[in-house]
C-alpha cells in the first residue's frame, strides 16, 4: 500500500524516520540528504512520520468537504 505525499513534500515516511532516529547530529543528517537543518529539527521534534498539518485549521465538518 502506497502512501500519498504532499505535493511539495521532499522526504517520505522512511526517511522521516531515519531523521528521527538519534544516532547522528541534526546538521549531518542535513547536509547527506540535501535538507535544511530547520526541516531535520521539525522531523525529529514530531513522534509520527505522517505528512501533512499538526493541528488543521479546518473548522468544516467531514459532510461540509464533501459538497
């Protein structure tokens, strides 16, 4: 089963989880992938390797986004 990234997203689930993992330092983590140390920091500070919002700031009910 595949999973649907987000359109812009440059990291998957797997590679999120190796940044997770805290055997290396943030800034080598960055620089062997190509990522902003920023991106590698918000990866590690997050306990699921989902894409997408933390918080969604939709108010509309899962009725109201279907029409």
């Amino acid at each position: 089963m595949g999973s649907i990234l987000h359109g812009s997203a440059r990291t998957t689930p797997r590679l999120r989880a190796e940044l997770q993992a805290p055997q290396e330092s943030t800034r080598s983590l960055a620089a062997r992938y190509g990522l902003n140390p920023k991106t590698v920091a918000k990866w590690r500070e997050r306990t699921t390797t989902a894409d997408g919002p933390l918080n969604p700031s939709s108010t509309l009910t899962s009725i109201e986004n279907v029409s």
